[in-house]
C-alpha cells in the first residue's frame, strides 16, 4: 500500500485545520532498548519489523511462532498481518517470541468524527488520536481508494479497527467512563465484525444488559442465537472487564448525550484487562498510569511496584503512557526496574534526507537521534525489515520522508520515521509550534525551520474571510503557542522553507507532550 503525500494539498488539510497530531507522530521513550534476550514476555505497540519490535524491543519470529488474532478466539494468524501501531502480547524466551498475539480496542463503524478534539467515535467509545497515533488501510474500506493517513480521512459510516490502550476518565477505571487512546486506526479490506472492550456499568440481570460508555450491549437469551458467555447463565457485575462481539450491526443511533446505540451481543467474555505473566517472568508492559499512589500504580490491571526505582517516579501522573519493565512476583505486581514516560512529537517535518548514519540522520538541516522504539513506515518500497536497528542501510540519501520528533536537551529525537514516494520536484514542509516569527520580514521559524511566506503563499487563519493577509496572518500568531503548518519548498540554504501554503492553525491545537 502506497501512503498518499501527507502534505501534497495541504491547503485542504489547512483549511479544515487538520494538525499532523492526528496523522501519526509517533511516541517514545528515553531508553536506549531493552535487551530481548532476557525478555519473557511484553505487552504493547508494535514499532517496526525485522523481526518484530515491540516497546523498542527487537523479538525475534520465525516458523514457530504463533501468531494470534485476539479478536477472532486466538485464530491462526501470520506475520505478515501485523501493522506498525498494533497492539500486543507477547510470550519471548532468549530473545524468540514463540506467541504473538494482536487484539484491537474496536472494531465497527465511526458514529462521529472531532478534528476540533482529534477524536472519532466508534461503538459508542471515543477514540483519542494523539501524535502516537498510526494509520492505515484505504478511505472507505476500498482496495483502489487513497489510503488512510491522518483523521479527517475517516467519515462517519466508515468501518475501522482502532488498536490502543484505554484510559479510565473518571477516579477509578471500574466506574466505567474509559477512552481508548488509539495507536492505530485501520480501515481493513473486510468489515462487517463487531468488536468491544471496556468496563461494565448499568448493568440489569433484568433487563438483561449493561452498557459499555455510549454502547447499550443487550444478551439475547432467546431465539436461534442466544448470546454465548464465558460467565454462569451470561451474568456480569458492575466494574467487571469485558470483550463483547456481534455479527450483526448495532441498532439505534448514537449521540454523545441519550445515545440509543444497542449492540446485541453474539459473545461475551469476562477478561483480564492485561494479559497473566508467570512468577518470575520479566517482562515490558505499556499503557496508561492508573491508581497512582506513592511508589505505586496500575497499569492496564498489573499493580507495579516502583520502590526500587523511585527517582523514575517524579512527574509521574495518571493516565500518562509509560513502559513498565521488571520482574512478576509470587502475588503478581510487576516489581519495576525501570519506567519510561512516552513522549510523543511536538513537530513534523517533511523533505529529502540529507544524510544519515547509525547513529541518526538529517532532514531538512534538522539533526535527530533516533529512539529505540521510534515507529518506522516505508510506504515508497515496502521494505522489511525497516526499524530502529538498520534504518541507516535502508534509506538512501535523497529519500523523501516524514519525520516526527521532539526536542530534548541533547538535540531532536525521531520518534517516527516514514519514506514516502519521491515527489518530482523539491517539495518540503513543516508543523509544530511557532517560536520567533517577524511581520516586516514576513517569516515564521518552526521547529528549528525558517518559513518565508509572500504575496503568493496561500493563507490559511481564523477569521481570515475570502481575503487572507500577510498582516492577518501574523497577527493570529502568538510565539510559543500556536501551531502553525506550512508546505513549499525548500530554500536556498538548509533549514529554510519558501511556503506556497501556510496555516495559523485553531487556537485550542495542541501537541501531546
């Protein structure tokens, strides 16, 4: 599947103010990769291939691993089925994974699409789309229509797979009230399965039903297909963890207050929210922080007990994403060794590679290192493996990419890399936060990059009519606050842009940091 050029049209993109957020910057941590060789297992997002990385951590595959597909009872699945942004269980030993097992958040169709919030909703669930988000699959599900890339490319009625963690909203994850933080949104070739998981509430053995946020789930306990159950005689309870599937579409409609959505369920499962590892196992967990207090939390279900690496914990609050790595003990909480915040992109940049090298590369004049677990995507060739270990013998200087990343004390850090077609003339842009701009020069720097606008750029800003400004233009910006996206290209000395396209973007853009 060939990406479509983020930034080709951009004034499209521009005018309904659509940030690079929602379109996949990618998220790391600080670690420089934890060795798989004394790995028993993980838990999280898959960052790259060859074999498969998982949290940064390279798991080596071959024919006796097991590939699952947790939506579908844990049928027999292939490696050639996962995607950069899945999320996953893994059982490792020596540095092999003998199972890998790939289970979504979602599935079923959108009931709303925020790019004012970057959110869509799908089964009554909402689905954040941070800069740590991935996409993938063809708008509208067909194998000849342009392919996914950022969320305004998702409409309602569409079908997707979102893959990501839940995050509880309210003071404690059993109240119900979760979101999902999405790493991937997929929209696959085949639809029509219904997928669920979250929290139970509103439960009535009565009414037989329970609702999962903006989702009714009725069990059917009559007719030719009663609803099948891991649980006594289908019964739940309020708080409990549930997976719900159904062959048939919901009913009813769905609004964020008084929302009739129904889903009759052909199965529910009582589950885990993350999966069991043995006493002993060390193993890496990623997910959002619940439940925090003094040198302990919860993460996706596993109480993780951080006395041993407190200094870790300073910062530390709910609902950030972390990677947990330690060791199981008898009663099961994960004794940490170590704790890494996820930091997702404050910027994105696009245009040809100036240089790289196993240690980073160079794009646009921008420096970046490059995180052990950044995500890596080749939509020009395909090319597998493609990962933090071998980027440097992949690509080639000249290489058109997208590159996103964040600034640290030491330089950039990449935390997503992706080689895209080579446009046939010099094409470069840029989005992040804007940090120094000047009215009289007519010029904007950000991310380290010198944007020239002119007469002839087109503008795009709130309030900006049928009759955009340059004065317009940089009198909707306010230094260190706005984001701003621009696309041209690339000037005559590095680090510099000649904008045909620039955009103030909304006044509540944000980056997650």
């Amino acid at each position: 599947m060939k990406r479509k050029l983020l930034f080709a049209g951009i004034s499209v993109a521009l005018a309904a103010a659509t940030i690079l957020a929602a379109c996949g910057g990618g998220s790391s941590g600080s670690s420089m990769g934890t060795s798989a060789s004394t790995m028993n297992g993980a838990s999280g997002t898959i960052t790259g291939f060859g074999s498969v990385f998982v949290n940064g951590t390279e798991f080596a595959t071959g024919m006796h691993t097991q590939v699952l597909d947790g939506d579908n009872d844990d049928a027999a699945s292939s490696t050639a089925n996962l995607q950069v942004g899945m999320t996953v269980d893994v059982d490792a030993a020596g540095g092999s994974a003998s199972m890998l097992r790939f289970t979504s958040a979602v599935r079923g169709e959108v009931d709303a699409v925020d790019t004012t919030m970057s959110t869509l909703t799908v089964l009554g669930q909402t689905v954040k789309i941070t800069s740590g988000s991935s996409f993938a699959g063809n708008v509208s599900n067909g194998a000849a229509a342009a392919s996914v890339a950022q969320l305004s490319d998702i409409h309602v009625g569409d079908y997707v797979v979102a893959f990501g963690y839940v995050e509880c909203t309210g003071s404690s994850c059993s109240s119900g009230a979760t979101d999902i933080v999405a790493t991937l949104v997929n929209e696959p070739a085949s639809v029509g399965k219904y997928r669920v998981q979250g929290y139970v509430s509103n439960y009535s053995s009565s009414g037989n039903s329970f609702t999962i946020n903006g989702l009714t789930v009725d069990i059917a306990t009559m007719g030719a297909s009663p609803t099948a159950c891991n649980t006594m005689n289908c019964t739940f309870a309020n708080g409990d963890f549930v997976s719900v599937r159904s062959t048939a579409a919901p009913t009813g409609t769905y609004s964020a207050t008084g929302s009739t959505l129904t889903l009759t369920a052909s199965d529910i499962k009582l589950r885990p929210v993350a999966p069991t590892f043995a006493a002993g196992s060390t193993v890496t967990i990623e997910g959002p922080v619940t439940q925090l207090s003094g040198t302990s939390f919860v993460v996706r279900g596993i109480m993780v007990d951080a006395s041993g690496v407190a200094s870790s914990m300073m910062g530390l609050a709910n609902n950030q994403i972390v990677e947990v790595t330690g060791t199981v003990s008898a009663s099961g909480t994960l004794m940490a060794t170590s704790i890494e915040v996820e930091r997702h992109a404050t910027f994105t940049l696009m245009g040809s590679l100036d240089s790289v090298s196993a240690g980073g590369l160079s794009v646009l004049g921008q420096s970046f290192t490059v995180a052990s677990n950044a995500r890596f995507v080749d939509w020009a060739h395909d090319v597998r493996p493609f990962n933090a270990t071998n980027f440097a013998t992949v690509l080639m200087q000249g290489d058109q990419l997208i590159v996103s990343g964040y600034p640290s004390g030491s330089g950039n850090v990449a935390t997503r890399v992706e080689r895209i077609p080579t446009p046939s003339s010099a094409a470069a842009a840029v989005e992040g936060i804007v940090t120094s701009d000047s009215a009289s020069a007519d010029t904007m720097t950000v991310a380290g990059i010198t944007v020239t606008l002119n007469s002839s750029t087109r503008l795009f800003y709130l309030g900006a009519g049928a009759a955009p400004t340059l004065t317009g233009f940089f009198g909707a910006i306010t230094p260190n606050t706005s984001v701003a996206a621009a696309f041209g290209t690339p000037g005559s000395m590095a680090g510099t842009i000649t904008a045909a396209d620039a955009a103030v973007l909304r006044p509540n853009a944000h980056w997650e940091d």
